[in-house]
C-alpha cells in the first residue's frame, strides 16, 4: 500500500535524501534487480559492479553520482523504516514507487504532486482519504502543496 | 541586476546552456536530466577555479549556496547569480524571500516545491533537455510550460471566466465577457483560482491569471489540465497591465523599448517581480494623462470601444 504525507514532517521524514544516502548507502543495495532496473529506467544506466556505475553521460561513477531520484528510490527500498522526501523524484520515477507499494507498505513525504500515470491506490495521511486517480490526488492534496 | 544572461557551463563530458533573464529561475522536471551535475560543475568551478577542468561563460560570477552557508553568504554576494540545488529546505522560508526581495542577485533554484513566498514567473520555470548527445551531451534550459494558442477563441468559447485580479482587470474582462455572453467571475487573488476552477470543473473554464507572478501556483492547476484537457485552460500574460502597455492604447507613450526586452529595463533590487514593475509603469506613463491608471477601479476610459479592441489585438499577439 502507497501511503503519503503531502508538506512538512519536520523530523520524522528525511528531507535531504542527497546526504542521507552519502551516509547510509551499503554496497548490496544494488545487487537485486529493482535496483538495475531503475538505474537502467531513470538514469539510463547500468551496474558494473556494486560500486560502479556505467553512465552514458558521465562515464563511470560510483553510487553517490546517480540521479536524486534513484538515490531515494533505493533509500525507500532499502530502509522501509524509513519515510522520505519524494519530491527528490521525479515523474519519471512514479512508477517504480508504485511498483514498491504494491510488493510492502511504503510511506512517503510529498512536497508538489507526482504525476502517476497508471493506475493506483494511495492512502493520504494527511485526513486518512484514500485516492485512486490523479484527479482525486490533486483535489486531496493542493491544500497542503 | 538586469540583463538576459546566456551562461555555458561544461566539462569534457557534458555541456550546459542556460537561458536566464529574471530574478528568480526554477528548474524542475524528470529525474536523471542533468540538474544535480549542473550544480555539481558550478561547485567544483566556484571551489578549484579553472584547474577544476570546467569552464563556466557567464558575464556574471555564479555562486553555488548550500544549506550551512547560505545565511552568512548571501547578504556578500551581489550582481552575481546564485544556483541552490534540491533539498535545501531554507528557499522555503520567510528569511530566504526577504533576502531575494530586495537582492542584486539572480537566483536559480532547483526544486519541485511550490515556493509561494516568492513571485516567480510561470516562464522562468524551466526544464533541461539533451539536445544532442554524440562524444558530448549538450543540454539547454527550456520553459516548462507551453503558452496558451487562440486566447480570445479560448475566452469567447467558454462557458467561465475565472479571472485573479477582482479590480481593474476583471473589470475589463467582465466587459468583454459580456458581450460574447460568457461568466465572468473574479477569484480574489490568485491563490484562490485553484479553487474556483475546482469548483466549477464541469463547466467550460478560462482562468487569467499574471504569469509575471504566477510561477507557485501553476502547478497544480497544469496538472488538473491534463485531466481535463479541453475543459479547463490558463491564459497567462505577464499582468493585465502589461497587456495594456502592449496594446497601444497609450499611442505614442507605448514604451515599445521596454517591452521588447524587458530584463534590460527590471532591476531586481527594486522589483520582486516584473509584474510590480509594469504596474508602476503604467502608473507612471498615465498619471496626469486622460488614461489615468487606477488598479482599484479601472478607468472608463479603457472600457471604450477603440480602446477594448486595441486590448483584444494584445491578448492576440
């Protein structure tokens, strides 16, 4: 279940996800294949090993140099304890949440509207609503963003 | 500061160009386009100089403001532009606006917020793109958000007109309104015309709103188009003054030069915005003059004939 808290969590969520990945990041992270399929997805990118990365723009680098957005992918993944500031991601990273919510619970913190485009359910934690489109997530969530 | 500024930031692997030509610039869009190496280029450049390996072409110094610095930083730094890469959390406090406000700076921040306490154009919002990727990807800033085709096809076929401004500007589109047999309502401000489109989504709707300041709230109403994508369209001009200024409805005071490149003429250091600047243009041009300006009550002057057509060619353009 997709479950999000749209504005301002203070401490109970990580804002800057850029730094908490530099710190927590651990090499196994990116030995299961949710991992290669969204460095391949969203950064057009492929895993060489668990510490390097094969960036068409970049050459080769190492985790900390992927995108913002697959670095909270892997932080929402990997730390389901966790809630984290989604808006690191982009659009082109909805689906892969979608697709972590539909195998756990996954909580995350929304500061603009992701564009999920595809079907989906997600509970608001903000007044326990539950949406199941983009026009019932707007409406629910443009008083908080 | 004033000026259009075409900056080129690279290194031997990827190219940056960025179009700036106001105060505040907002890059958002997919993830993976290349924003955070931008910022990570301009860090290394404003550390390690050119022996970084980067080449920065700007004709004025880019600074790059991180979250432990930023307060310390950014009363010294003038005439230069200031890049703030996502989750720096501070853009979005009080503390942050009054510094901008009245600040010689340029400043581009990344993020996908909505920073309502800072009046930033919906055209400065941007997006990077590749454009060419060969040994070398180049990237260029683009605006992220199309401009309205037909404006006054899309005022006369609709069933609403949601306007933000309830004075002068309703006013005159309360007119033309009128006379095509369309509603017209105000919305009070412009925080509010999120709202009033929800509230009559069924019907045919036509929201006018000032880009110039607009920047925080088109977000969500972009997002409510995509749904329904011929019920509900935004037609964002700089401000309603700046349409009359455009129209030359003032003859020979038009200010034609000011209006063909306006960047040259706003100094960010005395407006927040472009749209506070065409108001007081306006104000300025018209005093003493029949066509007195008046943002409270529109001048009836403007409701005549000749001079609702001259507007209508504006909105045209």
């Amino acid at each position: 279940m997709l479950k999000i808290y749209f504005g301002d969590m203070k401490e109970e969520a990580v804002y800057n996800t850029e730094v908490y990945f530099k710190n927590v990041f651990e090499d196994h992270w990116l030995e299961d294949d949710f991992a290669r399929e969204i460095i391949k997805g969203v950064d057009k990118s492929e895993v060489i090993d668990t510490h390097l990365i094969k960036s068409p723009v970049l050459g080769m680098i190492p985790p900390t140099m992927l995108s913002g957005g697959v670095k909270t992918l892997l932080l929402i993944k990997n730390c389901p304890n966790m809630v984290f500031n989604a808006s690191t991601c982009g659009d082109n990273c909805a689906k892969y949440i979608l697709k972590l919510a539909r195998e756990q619970d996954v909580t995350i913190n929304l500061h603009h509207i992701m564009r999920f485009n595809t079907r989906f359910e997600a509970l608001i934690l903000n007044d326990n609503t539950t949406v199941s489109n983009m026009e019932q997530l707007i409406i629910a969530s443009a008083r908080y963003v | 500061m004033t000026g259009k500024y075409e900056i080129k930031i690279s290194n031997n692997r990827v190219s940056f160009t960025l179009i700036l030509e106001r105060n505040i610039s907002i890059i958002r869009g997919d993830s993976a386009t290349g924003k955070t190496t931008l910022i990570g280029l301009l860090r290394d450049y404003e550390q390690h100089g050119k022996s970084s390996g980067v080449s920065v072409q700007s004709k004025k110094p880019c600074r790059v403001l991180t979250r432990d610095d930023w307060q310390e930083r950014i009363e010294r730094i003038r005439d230069s532009i200031i890049f703030i890469d996502e989750g720096n959390d501070f853009v979005k406090s009080e503390r942050f606006a009054e510094v901008v406000k009245n600040s010689s700076n340029y400043y581009v921040i990344i993020t996908r917020e909505n920073l309502y306490q800072l009046p930033y154009s919906v055209n400065s919002i941007l997006k990077l793109k590749t454009t060419n990727r060969r040994k070398k990807t180049y990237i260029r800033s683009y605006p992220l958000y199309d401009r309205l085709n037909n404006p006054i096809e899309q005022i006369t076929g609709s069933d609403l007109v949601i306007t933000e401004d309830s004075n002068a500007g309703y006013e005159l589109f309360l007119s033309i309104t009128q006379s095509h047999d369309v509603a017209c309502i105000p919305a009070n401000g412009k925080s509010n015309v999120f709202s009033q489109i929800i509230d009559h989504v069924d019907e045919k709707i036509l929201a006018i709103a000032d880009g110039a300041a607009f920047g925080a709230e088109v977000d969500k109403i972009y997002q409510l188009m995509e749904e329904h994508p011929n019920k509900v369209t935004l037609y964002l001009p700089e401000s309603f003054e700046w349409l009359i200024l455009k129209s030359g409805i003032l003859g020979a005071q038009t200010p034609v030069d000011i209006l063909a490149t306006p960047s040259t003429y706003i100094d960010s250091s005395l407006y927040f915005s472009w749209e506070q600047y065409f108001t007081d243009l306006l104000i300025q041009i018209t005093s003493n003059t029949i066509l007195r300006y008046n943002k409270r009550h529109l001048n009836p002057v403007y409701l005549q004939p000749a001079n609702v057509a001259k507007f209508l060619d504006a909105i045209r353009d």
